[in-house]
C-alpha cells in the first residue's frame, strides 16, 4: 500500500530573490517534487542542489568511473531502502552498462561475491556499504580494500558522495518525497560542467550571499 | 564537555588535512569557510581535497546549521537537533 505524503503544502517557497542557477542545474530539478520541497528553505537549497549534482553526477575533473559512482550510489540507496533514489538511479543505469541482474545484485547481499563487478567497482560497493551503515569509522579491512583501489582524492570524493546520498535519502524517505521521473541527480553521462563550475566560483565570491551568517 | 570529546577523539584520521592551501583554488574555499564559520574546520580541511565538493557543501552545512533572516527553527532548538543527531550517529566532531 502507498504510503500518505506527508502533508507539506507544494507550494515553491520563497524562491524568487534567490538565484539557484536553475539554468544550469535543468529546469525539471526545480520543476520536480524533490526541487519544488528544497526550494521551501531556499537558502539552503542554493546549495544543497548542487552539491547533490556534482557528487550524485560527476564533474568534469572526477577519475571516478560514473558506473561506479551509480553502482555506489545504489548500493546506499538499497541499506537506507530509499524508493526514491533507487528509482532515480536504476533509471540511469542501463547507459552505464549496469544490466538488471547487477541491480539486483547491488541490491542484495550477493555483490560481495558476484564476478560482474570489477575489484575496484567491488571495493567502492564495500565502502559505500560500510558509510552508509555508519561504519566506516572503524573497519580496517573495508578501508585498506577501498585505499587498494582508490587514492586519497577518490576517497574523499567516494566518501562525500555516499554521505550525501545517505542526506538525501533521510531527506526523502522522512518527507515521503514520491519517486518522480529523472531530476538529472544521477550518474550518467552528464557530468557537471565548466559553466556550474564557474557559477559556483562566482557563488563563493559573493559569500555571505543574502546576508547567510 | 571539553575533555570528554578529547577522549573519544580515537584513532588518527585516514586522510591528512590540507594545512597550507596548494593552489588559489582551495585558498579561496578556506578564505570562505573562514568568513561563514570563522574558522577553516578539519571538516574543512579534509573535503578540500574535492575541492568542487567543497565549494558546494560548505556553505550548505553553514546554511543548514547557522540562523538566517528567513528560517523557521530558533537556534536553540536547531542546535539541541544537532547535538541529538551527532550524538546518534556517534559522531564527536
């Protein structure tokens, strides 16, 4: 049985004197259930957005492969048991090459075994898993396998994109926020790019941007 | 309070922190941090190494955390929220 949203009117916020370079991050983002319930604390939605585009997407400078990025992604998506985000990324997984048997397989316990995924996808999966289940402090052996594969910028990139994906489930899974068409916050071919990286320049020139503490 | 953070502080941290910025990129990240938190945080310092994630999410975590004219919590209560949260998720930072 669907569950009731929660009753938040849907309305857009208070959006208008606040620039969230829509043009940049896509139109439907802001036109989507997801944008539409940010943008009612638009302050911070200038920037919650787009640090979910350039860690849920990529950028331009990223050695992250964007079909580890998606299998990591799912992987957090599946411990939380976020409907919304599993959809959004199992959407952009068939132009990464992730086939359905690997969703299923990133989805349950078998992935650790499974030979589809390479040692380097496998040991992002682990630390993924590891982050989201709120143990990554501690396991030695997930971080000496991840540190095999990834160097000190690839971990912190890895590790900030899980940490906000387990933000954005908590965020959509305690507003029960429906799963929606794309919104473009997945991997997928469309990395962020020279212009929102130059929006953001501009963004943190401008800091405190409308009198934010 | 003080004393008990320092003792759960545990083990060293897995990457190091950037103390001198290396390029004007990252500079420009500490300068902000410096002027919405008043400090360049080790938070700071380790997300810097992604410093395009940086840009983004430090002024998140500011306007997430901080007052603003238009927010709906009071500061009080946004920080017991917080501590709640750290708290759970044992974390000392």
């Amino acid at each position: 049985m669907a569950e009731a949203p929660h009753a938040l009117p849907r309305d857009h916020g208070e959006r208008g004197s606040v620039p969230l370079g829509s043009d940049l991050l896509g139109s439907d983002l802001l036109g989507s259930e997801l944008g539409r319930t940010l943008t009612r604390v638009p302050r911070s939605a200038r920037w919650v957005l787009p640090v979910f585009a350039a860690a849920f997407r990529g950028t331009e400078v990223s050695t992250l492969e964007p079909r580890l990025r998606a299998l990591a992604l799912l992987r957090v998506a599946a411990i939380d048991r976020s409907p919304y985000w599993r959809e959004q990324h199992e959407a952009a997984a068939p132009a990464l090459g992730i086939t359905r048997d690997e969703l299923d397989l990133v989805a349950s316990d078998e992935w650790e075994t499974a030979p589809a995924f390479g040692d380097r996808e496998r040991a992002a999966i682990l630390w993924a898993d590891r982050v989201a289940r709120r143990l990554g402090r501690r396991d030695a052996v997930a971080y000496r396998t991840v540190r095999e594969h990834l160097d000190e910028r690839e971990l912190v990139e890895l590790t900030a994109a899980v940490s906000l994906a387990c933000m954005a489930d908590r965020l959509t899974n305690a507003l029960r926020i429906a799963p929606e068409p794309p919104t473009g916050l997945s991997p997928g071919g469309h990395p962020v790019d020279e212009s929102l990286a130059r929006w953001s320049r501009e963004m943190f020139d401008r800091l405190p941007v409308g009198g934010m503490p | 309070m003080t004393d008990a953070v320092r003792v759960e502080q545990g083990p060293p941290p897995r990457v190091p922190t950037i103390e001198e910025p290396p390029d004007a990129e990252i500079d420009r990240i500490f300068r902000g941090a410096e002027e919405l938190l008043a400090f360049v945080s080790n938070f700071a310092r380790t997300i810097a190494h992604a410093p395009f994630l940086a840009r983004w999410a430090i002024p998140m975590i500011a306007s997430i955390q901080r007052g603003g004219p238009d927010a709906a919590l009071d500061p009080r209560l946004k920080e017991l929220v917080i501590l709640k949260t750290s708290t759970r998720n044992r974390c000392f930072f």
